[in-house]
C-alpha cells in the first residue's frame, strides 16, 4: 500500500488502468485463481489502486493511464519515458 512508501521518494506516481475484461482476459492468461481473478477485478472496480494514490500523495504526481490495449502500453512507455527524460535535465 500506498503507507509502506513516503512521497519524497517519488517524482511521479503511474497508476494503469484497465477495463475489467480486458484484465480478467490478462489474468486468466497468466493462470491467476479465481479468487485472485475476483480480488483484482473487484479492486478496478472500485478504483482501489487510484483512490489510494489519490490519497496517499499529492494529485499533480498521481498519473493515471489507461493500459485496455498494445498501443496504449506503447504509449506509456514513451509517456513515462518523456517524463523521467524532463526530470533528468
């Protein structure tokens, strides 16, 4: 959880997001539980991950991203990659 991890230790917080059915598809792929399946969908469900970054630090480092699709990990990664090259300079 969000308590175990001070803010002074980031510079930016990535929250990715997911349509529940392309992430039970993802966790079903990886052989997840039932139970784990539900644990996780339900926590989507109810933006557990993103309320608590929301909580836990200040709104202009908590970036969230939508990550249903190939092409949205892509551009993730070079979002997240333009972000740490601006910090870097």
């Amino acid at each position: 959880t969000c308590d175990f991890f001070p803010e002074r230790w980031f510079h930016v917080i990535v929250v990715l997001r997911a349509a529940t059915e392309h992430l039970y598809d993802r966790l079903v792929a990886r052989g997840y539980s039932e139970k784990k399946r539900t644990e996780n969908i339900e926590a989507e469900i109810m933006n557990v991950v993103i309320d608590e970054a929301r909580e836990s630090y200040r709104p202009e480092i908590v970036l969230e991203l939508s990550s249903n699709s190939v092409d949205e990990m892509d551009h993730n990664v070079e979002r997240v990659k333009n972000i740490v090259a601006g910090m870097l300079r």
